[in-house]
C-alpha cells in the first residue's frame, strides 16, 4: 500500500512537471499611436486573461507546443490579435501599437484619445518641447506661449497664469508634487527646471476648472509623466549653454527598468549680454532617476529621485543705462564694489506603489521628502552717476554723461540662510463601477520643518546725504537744513523663524458618462478638503483652519455634423498658506494666515476641424474668478514678498483662444491670444491693477521645413505681452505707484540640420548606431528688444526726484546645438 502511494505521488509530481513545463509566456508593452502607455487592455488567449498596468505593461502565461491566438482589446481602440507558438517555458516580448478605435456619430468623430479633451487639458508633445528654441527651453518655455500664461524673464522657469503669481502653480511629476526654491529673488539664481525634458512622455497643462484629485493651488495644474524604457536608448544633447546626457534600459527579463538623466548648464553667454559688466558664471547641475520595478501583474513600484545644486557667483563691475526721451536722453552709470554668492541644493526622493486588485479597482501608495538648503549672501556697493548724455552725433563724447544730475551710493546687505524640509506620504484609490462610473479618492499627510535666517539691509545716500528709511517721518530737506532725525538704513529686515507645519488633506470625485438623447455628456463632481495648523518659535501657535472645495466638470458633445465639444467648470478653489506666504514684509512669520479662496467659472468651446485635408483644432475659455481673503504682494525680479494679512479682494476676468494644427504638413504649430483683466481692493482703498495685470498676449509656436531641402527645420516661439504694473521701488505702497513696464516683445528661432532621425535615412556608417542625429543654430532675441524686469530707482537730493531706470534683459545672443539619440 505504501508503496503503491510513493509511485501515484511520483506520477503526478512527474505530470505536475510536463503541465508546468507546457506554458510559455508573453510579455510586453501596449502603446498608443502617439508613443503613450495604454492602461486597462485586455489581453486574452481563450479563457485566460490579464490586463496592462499603468505603465502598459502585461505578462500572461499561455499554452506552449500549439498555435494560439492573443487578442489584444480596449474599448478606446481597435482590437488587435496576434498568433503565436511558443516554446515550453519561453519568454517572448511583443510591444503592439494600438490604433484609435473611430465610431461614427453621424458626420462626427470621436476618437479614443478624447479623455483630456473631455476635461479641457492641453497635451504637449515631447517633441515640441526639445525642439522649440528658448533662453531657458524645457517645458515652462512652452507653457508660456499658451493662452492666459505670462511671463517677463526668459532666465526664469516662472510664469503667470490668468492673473494668479508664480506661487499659486501646481507641478506634479508621475503623479509627485514637486516644489520650487524659496529664497530666489532674481531668475538668474533659478537655473534648471525641476522637469528633465529628456526623460518626458507626456504633458498635460490646465490653465484653471481643473478636478479634484489635483492639489490646493489657485491658478493651474502641470501634469508631468516620465518615460518608462521598453529598450536600451541614449541621448546626448551640447550646446554653449550646456549639455545634458540621458541613459535608459530595461532588465532582461522585462521586470526592472531605468531612466537617469544628468543636467549641466552655464548661463554666461546670457547674462553677460546684458548691460552690467560682470565677473559672472552661475552653474547649475542636476541627477535625476526613475526606477520602476514590475514586481507581479498586481503590484508595481517606483522611484523618483533628484539631486540639484544651484551656484550663483556674481561681481558686477559697471554699468550705463541709457533712458528718457530723444530730446533729453538721460544715463544712469553705476560702478560696483563687492559680490554676491548663492548657493541652493536640493535632495528629492519618492517611492511609489501600484496594487491593482483587478482591472477596476487600484490603489496607489506614495511616500516623498524634499530637503532643500539655500544661501544668500552679498555685499554690493553701488556708486552712480545719472546725468544727460551727449546726443550729438560726430561728438568725441557722444553716448557719455556730460553733466550730472546726481551722484549718490548705495550699499546692499544680506546674510540669508534657509534649510526646509517637507514630507509626504499620500494613498489615492480607482474604482470603476461600471463603464459609465468611475470613483477616485485620496488622503495625504504632509509635514514642513523650515528654518530661516533673514537679514538684509539697504543704506542709501545722494552726494553724501543719507536717506532714512521713509517710515520714520522725520523732515528731510538736506542740504539746506541738517538733518535731525535717527540714523536708520533705508530699508532694514531681521528675522529668524523656526516653524513647523503639518497638514491632512484629501479628496472624493466621481466620473460619469450618460447620454441625453443621441448627445453625450460627461460630469466629473468631487471636493476636497485641506486641514493645517503653524507652529513657530516665538509667536503664538496658530489655529487649527480648515477649508472644503467643491468643484465641477460638465462636458456636452451634440450629435452635430461638426465635431465640436462645449464644457463649463468650476467651483471653490483654496490655496492654504506656504512658508513663503507666512512671511511679512519684516520677514516675521504670522501664524494665522488664512488660505485665499476663489470661485472659479470657466466656459470652453473645442471645435476640431479639417482645413487643406489636415487636422486642426480651436480652443476657446472665458473665465471669471472672484477672491477673498486676498494676501497681497509685490514682486522684485522673481522674488516674491507677501504682507500676509489676509487684507484685500480681488477679481480676475479674460478670454483665451488658441488655434493649433499642421500649417506645414507634418509639423504642429500654434497661435494663441489672450486677454485679462485683474484687480484688487486692499483694505477699502479701492481697486487697483494687481501686479500681474497683463492685459492682452500673443504666443507663436510654429515649425516648418524646406521641401528642397528636408533635412534644413525652421523653428520659431514669439511671445508679446502688454507692461505689467510693477518696477515700484521695494516696499512701496502700491496705490502710490500705478506704473507699468513696457511691453515685453520676445522672438527665439533655431534651425536645425538634421542628419537621421525617423523621416530622414541615411546610410553613413558612423550614422548607423544613431536614431537621430542633428546640428542646429539659435537665435535669443532675434530682433534684439529691450525688455525690462524691474526698475532700479535713483533718487537726486536736489530735485526730490526719483528716476525708474529700467533693468534689461538679455539681448540678441547666438547659441550652437548638438543632438543625438540611440
């Protein structure tokens, strides 16, 4: 008996082995025909099963030694099947490209690819974002020329949206936020953007109405998704402003996969266009990876991870400001003394983890921490002259100053130091009901340990007569009378501040499709809600603030021969106070802030069309944002500087338009306009343009090629916007200085020689191993106009007056371009 068990275990152990031995495997990677993942396709040979994940990915075992036939299926797109014998246990990779599945709604086409048209998202090719040339070219440079998004300074990532500051932007990378530095007062000291335009899949942008599983920020959402490798690949890209080098590979057995990419750059060609002489080379360096591991067809993980350092070594020498009018052309000439050295270095690390309980329910887990340390120090004594210039021409001193107006000095201090820490740790949930439902949910913790010494000063003084600071309100009529008054800096901020800060917030939202009659419509409804208590040293701890924002998507296609889609959005939006908004004028943080709060209306109409048998697209949004518990500010450069008292309201209105499609076969190219109006009322004193009141803006985007000589590309990005108000002196009382800057007029071309890339073949042996290989020239500033920042404001004893003199940017600067891809 015995033995008869021992030899019924050894046959089914053996017929265990000839089954198991039997199964082969197939593995790959699902893409759409723009090159993006496809997640939730079915994936089936008979009644076996799986689906992708979010990165496309999908392993299934299925019958070896026989021919079987996979089906490849998703209701977005046409169902592809493959067949396939395989060997016993082998392992075969096949990456299929799906095409949109095109219903026909009468006359209409609705394509599978209609997900972020439904939600008014702007997607950006990665293409278009290496391509286009820029003083600072990455993604923000493309940003800036949609509708509704502004920004005066090529040197800095920073922009404007529909009459919101740089603060109130959210940036997420694979679903990440990631932050900005905090002590930048100047874009020079910004150097690279957080993004590596290299390691970029997909980039989705909303101007405003966005949902509620994005962040408590006011004005838009940059939604950034890194490539997950399918093979080996590398790109190299140098120019005289830098270079950048990006590697990525898969594992072999399909599970592991990394993208790293290092960043170096150099900004002198730039800013030594500009008018003061300097000593100047700010360097900026960074590493970043993304490491995904597939550890089951249930669970995938992530990570993130970058390290930044910022190095601003400056020692301006001279300057000549030529301003005024062409009868009586004035010249502001400065002669400098001393340095300024900043230091920023950042550490960002984030896992992530995907369980996918079945193809519709997932979870997604988060932990991320950001450490940032950064420096300010300077020490810069300026000795001006401003006087008339000699406009005679044929004159031996034509273009000097000939007679002075006033002489003075002023000496800038600072002794800044700041070292923050944030972390984040954040589940989110999908649950699909049924075809027409979907839920999504999240909760996130976050904690903020940021401590900061601030000491800056200013001493001013006209031909030996000290200027006190403007508050004190003493006399000052020198030099016919003495001065009696304090000895005080013009200005003169000290403050330490160690604070802490933990917040809870989190969101509910539910998608639904439905049908009204043969129209169909979309509603996503949803509400968050944000929690947060300030704790600093040496002031009283704040409350416990709380904030609800319910928010709304509707989206209408009717079944009309043309393929247009209405949408209208909007709802309660609140931005709960960073560090920087805790801070006052006199650098003390106050504890009870509240969080701006702003209802939202946006109304879109999205007509896609065919013009000369190409594809073409019209988007057009009016908005309205009403804002309470404004906490107003002034903006010097980039810097920013809150008076954090919750003392004004504000509104925002405009309408933006942008036309984009193929002007030139094969290329996308775009035209948007804007325009906007906004205004606030600080403590009943009226309304006033608020500092990002630009009124009208116009952005090209276009890309063409020679068709005698296709390897020759033509790409140009123009940018007009009208003068914001601003270029007040530091400080100053808003209401006392309703000036704007002149109009900000910007043009960059490149052209590029391409030597192989998908279109163009080339059977060169050393171009083999390439699949493109480029060399081009661009052009900042093309027709070299004079745009202004800020204003430096000199001040003449004798005549009580003032004088803006504006702060240029940078001028026409060549730049030469290397490109090339495995």
């Amino acid at each position: 008996m015995q033995l008869k068990k021992i030899f019924l275990l050894l046959v089914f152990s053996l017929l265990s082995v000839v089954a198991v031995a039997q199964k082969a495997r197939i593995k790959g990677v699902i893409l759409d025909e723009f090159q993006n993942p496809i997640e939730n396709v079915g994936v089936a040979v008979g009644d076996a099963g799986t689906v992708t994940n979010s990165t496309g990915f999908f392993i299934l075992e299925i019958p070896a030694g026989k021919k079987v036939t996979v089906v490849f299926s998703h209701v977005s797109f046409k169902n592809y099947k493959v067949s396939v014998t395989l060997k016993p246990n082998e392992d075969f990779e096949f990456n299929p490209v799906l095409n949109a599945r095109v219903e026909e709604i009468g006359e209409v086409v609705v394509t599978g690819n209609s997900k972020k048209r439904i939600e008014g998202v702007t997607t950006i090719d990665p293409v278009v974002i290496r391509t286009i040339p820029g003083a600072n070219a990455g993604i923000e440079n493309i940003i800036k020329t949609l509708p509704g998004v502004y920004s005066n300074n090529e040197l800095s990532t920073s922009y404007a949206v529909r009459g919101g500051n740089y603060d109130e932007n959210l940036v997420y990378v694979n679903e990440i936020e990631v932050y900005r530095p905090f002590l930048i007062r100047s874009g020079q000291q910004e150097g690279l953007s957080f993004t590596n335009t290299d390691m970029v899949q997909n980039v989705d942008f909303s101007a405003g109405g966005f949902q509620s599983k994005y962040g408590d920020k006011l004005s838009s959402v940059l939604d950034i998704t890194y490539r997950n490798p399918r093979k080996f690949g590398a790109s190299l890209e140098a120019s005289l402003l830098g270079g950048s080098l990006t590697v990525e590979g898969i594992s072999k057995n399909q599970k592991w996969t990394n993208i790293t990419g290092v960043r170096y750059r150099d900004n002198s060609l730039l800013v030594n266009s500009q008018e003061t002489e300097t000593n100047f080379r700010p360097t900026f360096f960074d590493v970043q990876t993304l490491l995904n591991f597939n550890a089951s067809t249930k669970w995938q993980y992530s990570f993130l991870g970058n390290i930044s350092q910022n190095r601003y070594n400056y020692e301006p020498l001279t300057r000549q400001t030529n301003f005024g009018t062409i009868d009586e052309p004035i010249a502001l000439v400065v002669y400098y003394e001393g340095q300024e050295k900043d230091k920023y270095l950042t550490l960002f690390g984030a896992g992530k983890a995907v369980f996918e309980y079945n193809e519709k329910n997932k979870l997604k887990f988060f932990l991320s921490g950001y450490h940032t340390q950064e420096q300010e120090y300077y020490d810069i004594l300026a000795q001006y002259r401003l006087g008339e210039v000699d406009a005679n021409i044929g004159s031996e001193t034509f273009g000097d100053v000939v007679y002075s107006r006033g002489i003075g000095s002023q000496l800038n201090h600072a002794r800044n130091d700041l070292d923050a820490l944030i972390v984040n740790a954040e589940v989110k949930g999908f649950h699909e009901v049924n075809k027409e439902l979907q839920i999504e949910w999240g909760g996130k913790f976050t904690m903020e340990d940021i401590r900061d010494r601030l000491v800056e000063w200013e001493v001013i003084d006209s031909a030996g007569f000290s200027l006190p600071k403007p508050d004190l309100n003493y006399q000052n009529d020198q030099p016919y009378n003495a001065y009696v008054g304090p000895l005080a800096p013009y200005q003169n901020v000290r403050a330490t501040n160690y604070t802490r800060i933990n917040r809870l917030s989190g969101y509910a939202q539910m998608n639904y499709r439905g049908k009204i009659g043969a129209h169909d419509y979309w509603l996503n409804a949803g509400i968050r809600a944000h929690q947060w208590q300030v704790d600093a040293d040496g002031v009283p701890k704040g409350d416990s603030q709380i904030t609800f924002s319910p928010r709304v998507q509707f989206a209408f296609k009717p079944d009309w021969e043309k393929d247009i889609l209405f949408r209208i959005s909007g709802g309660l939006y609140h931005q709960p106070p960073f560090y920087r908004e805790l801070r006052d004028y006199d650098g003390v943080v106050q504890t009870n802030v509240k969080a701006q709060q702003s209802f939202h209306l946006v109304l879109s109409n999205d007509y896609s069309f065919k013009m000369w048998q190409r594809p073409f697209k019209l988007v057009s949004e009016a908005y309205y944002k009403n804002i309470t518990d404004v906490n107003t500010y002034t903006i010097d450069n980039v810097q920013i500087r809150y008076r954090a008292n919750n003392e004004a309201e504000a509104y925002a209105y405009g309408f933006d338009a942008r036309l984009n499609g193929e002007f030139v076969p094969g290329t996308e190219s775009w035209f948007s306009f804007g325009y906007l109006k906004t205004e606030e009322n600080q403590d009943g004193k009226g309304f006033i343009a608020r500092p990002t009141d630009q009124r009208l803006k116009f952005g090209i985007l276009f890309q063409d090629y020679m068709p005698n000589i296709p390897n020759l590309r033509l790409y140009l990005n123009l940018v007009y916007n009208t003068g914001l108000p601003g270029g007040s002196p530091s400080y100053a009382d808003p209401y006392n200085y309703q000036m704007r800057l002149k109009d900000y007029r910007r043009a960059d071309v490149g052209f590029s020689y391409v030597l192989k890339d998908e279109k163009i073949k080339s059977e060169k042996s050393w171009l083999k191993p390439f699949t493109d290989f480029s060399l081009g020239l661009e052009i900042f500033n093309l027709f070299n106009n004079q745009n202004a920042i800020t204003n430096t404001w000199v001040r003449d004893v004798y005549t009580k007056s003032q004088y803006g003199v504006p702060n240029y940017m940078t001028t026409r600067v060549f730049n030469l371009k290397l490109i090339a891809r495995l």
